[in-house]
C-alpha cells in the first residue's frame, strides 16, 4: 500500500529563545536574520522543497512578526515598484506561499514540544505530518526533509532524522535495532540520557516524519524530561505499534538556537553564495590572523 503524501509541516515557534538573550528579548529568535533572511525562512524553504503544501506555525506571545513577514507587505513592495528595485521585489514576491497555505495557532503555555505538536491536531487532521524545528537550519541538497519524504514513501511508518553527538545527555537518542545504509529500524529512544546509559550516539536534530495516531498519545501524555510534554516520550509509547525509522542525511546541520550556532549558520550561508563567498572568506582569514 502506497503510503499517505506528506502534505503538512508542523513549525514550533512558540519559544523564547532564552540561549540568544538579550537579543530574543524584542526580536522572535525564529526572525534573527541569518545573512540576508530570517532563520525562519530557510525552514520553511526546505518543507516546500520537499513538497510540504500547507504549513501550520504554533506560535506564542509577541510572534506576530512571523504571519507578518509570510504576509504582502504593500507599502513597502509599491514603493520597490515606484523605484525600479525589480530584482529586490521579485525576491519578496518569491518568498510568498499561496493565500490559505499557512495557519497560525497559538501554544499559550510553554508545556513542550509534545505539547506544541498537539495544539497543531485539528489543521493536521488524520493524516501524516512533518514536524520541523525552527531552531535548526539544515544545508543539504537535496532538502533533508525531501531525503526523509524519499525514505517515508518507500517504508512509510514514522521517520526521524539524526546525526552523531559526542554528548547524549542533552538530546533525545535513538536506540537502533538494525541499519541498512542511511536507514535505521528504531526499537526505542530516550530523552537526555546520561552518557553511560545512552543506547547510541544517533541523536534527534529536529525532523520528524509522523502518524497521526500521535496526537492522540500526546493528548494524554504526562510530563517528562525538565516537567515538560515531551514528544519523544510520546514517540517511545508507539514504537513496537507502528514501525519507526531514523535516517542519516546527507548535509550540514546549524543550531541557530545557540549564539555560536548562530554564528556558524552565518558563515556558513555566506560562503556557500558566489556574490560574497571569496569577501567573507577573505574577511574571517583576516578575523583569525
């Protein structure tokens, strides 16, 4: 049986960005820019590229600059008009999805990421979803979401993507039962381990391809790890119900949600554009020197 088209994606931007204070303090950290766009926009390109037709953002207080940067800024697009900026006005214009593509709900209490996910149920519906965290920026091609949508449609089930750590203990990890290449079977996953009692190295960077059987586990899902509704807990309860399988991409993984992430994600955008690559190149040697 062929399985259900992923057609949404679930963005989590309710956070307060509490590791980049003072700067998250006015600004949400979803709209830092990172070189010449926000952070936000780079995630949602990705959820396009893998074929994502309707994005739902559970947003919070004072992130109302995020629907308005998704929305037609006309003042601002009359006046690139007036002055001739086509090429400035052709790329606000690319940025706009389709009217009714988007949906805004609101968190209202900072409970989780498994609670975040659930407050997005009813635009979901029963039908699979994407969940990707703003926080990271992921440079591949193809998008690491179109890599876990290829692995999705040809075992379908839930997918989760992940990469090695050096230190367990500040991420959710997987606990692998058998891998075929980039494709591992899932038997469990544990949030936050301590090192010695993590099952593997193979962390969870904030891509999931999931069933919507999960909203109804989380809608009774207690609190796990730091007093929060944790989605990986909700994940764990599933496995052995229904299959799971991690995926290691192909690209380079960036935490915008840390200030030396976040600086990393800066340079590494800008050296990967052939307008500016050789002056930043030449700009950090002389930072170093």
């Amino acid at each position: 049986m062929t399985p259900k088209k992923i057609r949404k994606a679930v963005l989590p931007v309710a956070g307060l960005g509490t590791r980049v204070l003072p700067a998250t303090k006015a600004i949400p950290k979803e709209m830092l820019p990172v070189f010449d766009r926000p952070a936000i926009q780079y995630v949602v390109d990705e959820a396009v590229a893998a074929g994502i037709e309707h994005i739902v953002f559970v947003t919070g207080r004072n992130k109302n600059s995020i629907e308005d940067y998704f929305d037609r800024s006309y003042e601002l697009e009359d006046t690139l008009r007036l002055k001739g900026k086509t090429d400035l006005l052709q790329e606000l214009e690319a940025g706009l999805r389709a009217p009714g593509s988007m949906s805004f709900v609101r968190q209202q209490a900072p409970l989780g990421l498994g609670h975040a996910v659930w407050c997005a149920r009813d635009v979901v519906g029963d039908e699979p979803f994407a969940v990707l965290l703003p926080d990271m920026l992921v440079m591949a091609e193809p998008s690491c979401l179109k890599q876990m949508v290829a692995a999705y449609e040809k075992d379908g089930g839930n997918i989760i993507a992940v990469e090695p750590t050096d230190d367990p203990s500040g991420y959710g990890i997987i606990d692998p039962e058998s891998r075929d290449g980039a494709l591992i079977k899932m038997k469990g996953m544990v949030e936050k381990p301590k090192r010695a009692e993590a099952p593997s190295n193979l962390f969870i960077t904030g891509r999931y391809i999931l069933q919507p059987e999960v909203m109804r586990v989380l809608e009774h899902q207690g609190k796990g790890a730091g007093g929060e509704i944790q989605l990986t807990d909700a994940m764990a309860r599933m496995i052995g119900n229904q299959p799971f399988h991690a995926v290691t991409f192909d690209g380079a993984r960036y935490d915008c949600g840390s200030k030396a992430g976040y600086i990393e994600a800066n340079l590494a955008v800008a050296l990967s554009r052939p307008d500016m690559a050789d002056e930043v190149r030449a700009m950090a040697q002389r930072l170093v020197s």
